[in-house]
C-alpha cells in the first residue's frame, strides 16, 4: 500500500512541473510589460549636518562630508540623467541643486546625501 502511495506521489508530482513550464510559454513576453519606475523605497535619503566633519561621530564617509567638485557634479549629471531618480528625489521634497553625493547599492537601491 505505502509503495503504490508513494508511486502515486511522485507522478503528482512530475506532472505539477510539466504544468509550470507550460504556463511559462503561454506568457506575455516581458517586452510588452513596461519598466518599472524607481520605488521611494529604494532611494534613502540622508542629510548631511552643518557640523558634520567637525569632530562629530557620524556614519557619513568623509568622501561625502567633503565632497570634491567632480564628485557632485557627478551626482548632479546622474540625476540630470535618470528621469526616475529625479521624480523620486522631488517627490520627497529634495531640492536637487543640494546634493552632493550618491552611492549605488549592490541590489540598485541609491543613498542621495543632501547638505
């Protein structure tokens, strides 16, 4: 009785598998689907203190603290040219001249630091 169980289990189950991949080749193709805009869930922002660098124990790199002419200019020309960031950015009240810096995360997320 359990081995005609057990038989029964496992056609269930390779059946089950045949059935994903023939869901899978009836979907819409992902070029249809449009592109996902940037969540405000994936964007941080953090606000750099006035008396940041200063002796002060804070998280915030010392690259950022002090942020170098090329560095936000760089972070300016990524939101000149990502329509998403700046949306998100202006949506949480940013004023987009005052950042200075941005770091990328592994997973896409952004940390936007504003002085």
């Amino acid at each position: 009785m359990t081995k005609m169980l057990k038989i029964a289990l496992a056609s269930m189950m390779s059946v089950s598998a045949l059935g994903g991949v023939a869901l899978a080749q009836t979907a819409a193709p992902a070029a249809t689907t449009p592109a996902p805009m940037m969540s405000d869930d994936m964007v941080s922002v953090v606000v750099i203190p006035e008396n940041a660098g200063e002796g002060s124990d804070t998280s915030i790199p010392g690259t950022v603290i002090n942020a170098s002419p090329e560095t936000i200019q760089s972070a300016q020309a990524e939101i000149s040219s990502d329509a998403a960031l700046r949306m998100t950015l202006e949506s949480k009240n940013v004023q987009l001249q005052n950042v200075v810096a941005i770091q990328t995360a592994a997973n896409g997320g952004k940390t936007v630091y504003v002085r």
